[in-house]
C-alpha cells in the first residue's frame, strides 16, 4: 500500500495535495477522508485491510493542510469539488468513501453530493452537524473540544490566535508522547489503542500536519459550525454510521442522530469502544461499504 504525496492545479489555481496506493483495486476505490488537524494519510490499520479486500486508497489534505493552498471561509460542502478533481485526475468515476472523525462530514458530503459515483459511504466517529434540532453539538465533549469549538463560534480572528497558541504542542509530537498530548481527550479505550504503529503513524501525519500551519485546521473548524452546504436527510446513497459510546473528542449523541438523520442509515453503535480504538474495526467497515455499495 505504497504511496506518495502529489499535487494537482484545481481549475480556480489552488495546489491539492493527495496520496494514492495506485491502480489494480479489484473492488473499486475508497476515498479516504482524514480526520481535524490532519494532512492527507492512509493508516496501516486502514490501508492492510483495504488491500486485502482489493480496495485501491486515496487520500486528500483538504485546503490548509499539508502542501493543499488554504481556501478561508470554505463549507464542508466546498471540498467535495476537491475531492471530485482528484478522482478526476486519477481517472476514477465510481467509489466508495469513509470518513474519520472530522473526515465523517466530508464524506457524506460526497454522498450527498455526488451521488452518481458515490456508491456508498461510512461516516466513523464522525460529527454532526452544528445548531440542529435535536443534537447539542458541545454536549458530552471534552473541556479541550468545548473550549475549541467555542472558539469557532466566536469567529475566524479568535480560532486563528487560538489554534496557533496550540501548534507548538503538537509540532514534535511522536509515538510515545502522542497519548500525553492528547490528554482528556482520550478514554482510557483510546489510550490502550494509541500504541504501536499507529501512534507513530498518527504523530508522523501530525508533525507534517502542523509543518503546514493551521490553516486547514481553522479552517476545518469554522466549516464544521456554519451550515453544511447539503442536508443530511437528502441522502440517497447508502450510508453507514459507526460510533463507539467511549468517545470524548465525538460524542455518542452525533452517531444517534445522523443514524436518524440520513435516510436508511445503518448504525453501527459500540458501548465499549472510542474514537481511537473504533478504528480498528475498519475491516469491518470496509466490508460494509463494500456490502452497501453493492
């Protein structure tokens, strides 16, 4: 599952950065969204079981990530144009997409809006959408996110100051330093599984990540309190929603309600697992995209 990073122009002269295993998916493609702070990245625990099920992977830093030129004021539904250049580029009309974290918006975005060449899509521990009816977006998070995401509220100048008071914490992350940093946000399910590979994979994706600034990360956040762009509930491509009740960075109540929210759903709701350690299910998630899509 080699992979290296490359650019392309977008049509309005931006620079996209993306990653691609390369051809030969036997099943198709899957579109990988990463998660907020995060540059363009397929994790082994991703990347292992997409292989074995002959799924080709591509991933792309969403703007002010990575060498990807920022885009300020962009929607979560803006980056599905992104998303649709890289396809194009690689020459790739059908797929099957799934987003982690704050990749989860990003890929129902692509359902949504996309919907003849997104087969299928599975949003994994990712959020839901900010002053909804019926989802506190700040209730069950950690005072870290509350605090954060209260930030964005309060608009671009008071994220931007903020977020850069918290780049130097992140910058010389690494594998055995990465569950410290990352403090109460991590259960202690999380803990467990931030080790290993994937603590070093996660803190290399982060070093890079925050090499670039924090622009896609303010940029990231301010998308994910304003209006979507696209409903949830006019969905018609198949979705799955995967969500441990362990999670402090996404809270449980997100899962509930998109699994209510997109018509014909399939929730896939885990009382002992996080947002960290749900990731090691992402065979199973693959094979259920696979299924949907099918």
């Amino acid at each position: 599952m080699a992979a290296t990073y490359q650019t392309l122009t977008t049509r309005d002269g931006r620079q996209l950065e993306y990653l691609d295993t390369g051809s030969g998916g036997d099943a198709g493609t899957l579109l990988f969204h990463v998660g907020t702070p995060n540059c363009a990245a397929i994790y082994t625990v991703i990347g292992a079981p997409a292989a074995e099920l002959g799924l080709r992977v591509v991933s792309y830093s969403r703007p002010g990530y990575g060498r990807s030129t920022e885009q300020p004021g962009r929607s979560v539904a803006d980056t599905v144009a992104d998303a649709a250049a890289v396809l194009d580029q690689l020459e790739i009309e059908q797929f099957v997409t799934m987003g982690w974290s704050g990749g989860g918006p990003h890929a129902l975005a692509c359902a949504a809006l996309l919907p003849d060449r997104c087969r299928a899509a599975a949003s994994l521990a990712g959020a839901g959408p900010h002053g909804v009816s019926g989802l506190d977006f700040l209730a069950g998070m950690d005072e870290a996110n509350v605090e954060e995401f209260s930030t964005a509220e309060a608009g671009f100048e008071p994220l931007d100051g903020y977020l850069r008071g918290l780049q130097g914490e992140l910058d010389h992350v690494t594998g055995a330093s990465i569950v410290a940093g990352l403090a109460g946000l991590l259960s202690e399910v999380d803990k467990q599984a931030l080790t290993g590979e994937l603590a070093e994979e996660m803190a290399a994706a982060m070093r890079r990540t925050m090499a670039a600034g924090i622009a896609g990360w303010r940029d990231d956040d301010l998308a994910f309190v304003k209006d979507w762009g696209f409903s949830p509930a006019d969905i018609m491509v198949p979705v799955s929603v995967w969500q441990g009740e362990q999670d402090r960075m996404v809270p449980f109540a997100h899962a509930r309600w998109l699994a209510g929210a997109v018509p014909g759903a399939r929730a896939h709701l885990y009382p002992d697992e996080g947002h960290i350690s749900l990731v090691g299910k992402a065979g199973s998630v693959l094979e259920d995209l696979l299924d949907l899509a099918g």
